[in-house]
C-alpha cells in the first residue's frame, strides 16, 4: 500500500473522535440545566405559588367587625345616652356565607389549576433537556465534522506535495497545482464556518444550562448512535400515557366541568350573619341579630350567562385537548419518519456509499501515482468522498435529534 493510499484509510474509513473519552458530558449538562435553567425555575416558582391557592379559594370570605355609635341632641359620642332610646354605643360583627357548595368548588377549581400547573412545570424540564441533547447533538456534529474536513486537508496538502514532486519533472500540469490549492482553500473556508458553528452551540448550551457567558464546554464523546426498536404506536401510547401537554390539558378540562358546576351555584343566595351589642346606658343594652339574603332576581342577564360562559370554556378546553393530542401525532409521526430515513442513509453511508468511495479513490491514488489517471479524477474522488462522509453525520445528526424530540414528545426515554 503507497503512502496516500496510508492516508486515505485513516481519514475516511475511521470516524474521526471528537475527543478523549470523558465523564460527566451531557448527563451533568442536562443536571445543570434542570438546576438553574431560567425557564424551569420560573416554571417551578409558578407551580409553587398555585399550590397556596386551594386553602386560599375554599376559605370563607374574612369578617367584618362595626364599631359605632347613635347619638340625640348633638353629634358627640354618648349625647343622650341613658336618656334617650335612640342613642346607643355598640359594635356589630358580620360573616358573610357563599351558599354551601361553592367554596368546595372553588377550592377543588385552584386544586385542578395546580396540578395543570405542574404539568407546565414537567413539559418546561422535558423541552429544556431536549434542547439540551439538540445542542449537545450540534456540537458533537461540529466537532466531527471539523475533524473530518482536517483531516481531508491534510489529505489534500500531502495530494498537493505529490503533484508538485511530479510537477518538477514535467508529469502533471501546473494547473493540477492550482485545483489543489484552490479545494484547500475551499476547506478553509468550511472550517470557518464550522467554528462559528461550534461557538454557537456552546453558547447555547451555557445558555440553557444557566451558566455565565462563554463558559467553556467539554468536547462531546463519541458514541453510537442507539438503534430505535420502538414502534410508532408504541410511540403514541407512551405519549398519551406520559406526555405533561395532555395531562395539563386534561386537568384544565376537570377545572373546565368544576367551573360549570360552580356558575350553576350562582342561582342560589349567598347570605350574611350579623350579631351585634348595643350599650344604652343607664336602659338595658340591646341585642340584634340579623341574616342578609343576596337575591340573584336577575338571573337571566347574570347567572345564566355566567353559567354559558364556563361552558364555552369547557368546549375550549376539551378542543384545546383534541388539538394538543393531534399537533403530538403529527410530530411524533414526522419525527420517527425522519429518524427511520436517517438510521437507513446511516447504514448505507456506513457499510456501502463511504467504502465504495474510498477504494475508488484508492485506487485512483495508485492510478495517479503510476500516471495513468489525470489529477482531476483523484480531486474529484476525494471531493466525493467527503461529502459522502460529511452526508453520514449530517444524517447522524438528524436522527439524535429526532430521538431527543420523541423523548420530549412521549415522554420515553430512547437515546440512553
């Protein structure tokens, strides 16, 4: 085997590491962020406070306590008392009472509110670790791919020595020189953009896991990527059975019913109690005890409309269910098509498209040595080859993310 040919097999049938092996990559990113990720924490807080609203909603409305006095004569405090029947000093205490019932419903309502609350809470953690994998995902692409195309370039500058130890003695043109430069630096400038690439999902990374600014983030390891044995009805089973987007909406259609039970309520009378003490001086003190009835006499412009305004809501929420599981069937379908595309062009780049490229360009290497192929064929091959290995992770990359999409659409766990 010639040199070139040496090279050619370290740079195309060997997937280029990312890094070293290490410990603690994206399983501590994703720890990190589900710590201190703004969006999670804010999503907790709002989970925390709707939990201090049930006790809050089912407690009877606070008391009234009245102090006062009559007065006959004049406007001073005790004018005419003990003298006078009108003049008095008391207090009187009031409670009012919302009809029995509504409290209860009030209470269960904030309760239902709750738990739809920590289903936000859980669809914000499960997005969040999603991003997370996409962008770990990002990285390790960009550092593969970075790898691939140094590796190439070194390939070409060796390529490029050759032709010019062949140009010295009048077997290849000089524009073979210039096609040579002209693809290295063409690579330059996919290196570039491949860097900017690469600071751009370490930013996003320390931006999701909550960290100060370019902090710095650990090259990705280099793993297999898991075969995806799960069916799509197994898929959609796990969604309706684990996604938080369906139960948040379910508890908000049980919100929806105790709202109507509760606007139903209003056709009966809240009431209030009123008990107060009245010192008349020198006559004997007096004592009043009193109930106030709130007559809902208008019923058919108030509590009827009240009553088909949450009912409105229930047929909201019931057809916000409907479209959550319908938007869930669509990804879920759109990503596991992606994901079984991806994993087929995987292994055909793997085990047929990469190899076959290279042991033609192999060969063309031989050729071009013994001068009987021309230098453009040798470019070409080895520009063929990179974008059959450049193909290969930009498909490996489309198929870890669509995995880390299902994992946030169902619920289950697919890339550990």
């Amino acid at each position: 085997m010639n040199y070139l040919s040496g090279i050619l097999l370290v740079t195309f049938l060997v997937v280029p590491a990312a890094a070293e092996e290490r410990h603690g990559g994206m399983e501590a990113l994703i720890a990190e962020a589900l710590r201190n990720n703004a969006e999670v924490l804010a999503a907790q807080k709002n989970y925390e406070a709707a939990r201090q609203r049930p006790t809050q909603q089912s407690s009877l409305p606070d008391p009234t306590l009245s102090l006062g006095y009559a007065s006959v004569g004049n406007p001073l405090p005790g004018a005419g008392l003990g003298s006078q029947v009108l003049s008095n000093i008391g207090v009187i205490a009031s409670q009012e009472i919302p009809f029995p019932g509504k409290l209860k419903l009030q209470g269960e309502m904030a309760a239902k509110e709750a738990e739809a609350a920590f289903q936000q809470y859980q669809a914000v953690q499960l997005e969040v670790v999603s991003r997370v994998k996409q962008a770990y995902h990002s990285l390790h692409h960009a550092y593969a791919e970075t790898g691939l195309l140094t590796q190439n370039r070194d390939l070409l500058e060796r390529l490029l020595n050759v032709t010019e130890a062949r140009y010295s003695v009048g077997k290849a043109a000089q524009q073979d020189l210039f096609k040579a430069q002209t693809q290295i630096s063409i690579l330059e400038t996919r290196l570039v953009k491949l860097d900017q690439e690469l600071r751009s999902r370490e930013a996003e990374i320390d931006s999701l896991a909550g960290r100060a600014p370019r902090t710095p983030v650990e090259p990705p390891e280099d793993t297999e990527a898991p075969e995806l044995t799960a069916t799509l009805e197994e898929l959609f089973a796990a969604a309706r059975e684990n996604s938080p987007l369906l139960r948040r909406d379910q508890k908000t259609i049980e919100r929806s019913e105790l709202a109507v039970n509760r606007a139903r309520k209003e056709y009966y009378p809240d009431f209030t109690l009123n008990a107060g003490y009245f010192n008349m001086g020198s006559m004997p003190p007096m004592y009043e005890v009193r109930a106030d009835f709130k007559l809902p006499i208008y019923f058919w412009r108030k509590q009827r409309a009240g009553v088909n305004e949450q009912a409105s809501g229930l047929s909201q929420a019931r057809r916000g269910y409907e479209a959550t599981d319908q938007a869930l069937h669509f990804k879920i379908t759109d990503d596991y098509l992606l994901a079984q595309a991806s994993a087929k062009l995987m292994k055909l780049y793997r085990q047929t498209v990469v190899p076959q490229g290279s042991l033609a360009l192999e060969s063309s290497l031989a050729a071009y040595e013994a001068g009987t192929v021309d230098f453009l064929s040798v470019l070409t091959n080895v520009g063929t080859v990179l974008e059959y290995e450049m193909n290969f992770h930009e498909e490996e990359l489309n198929y870890m993310q669509a995995l880390s999409r299902l994992e946030e659409l169902t619920g289950k766990a697919l890339t550990e």
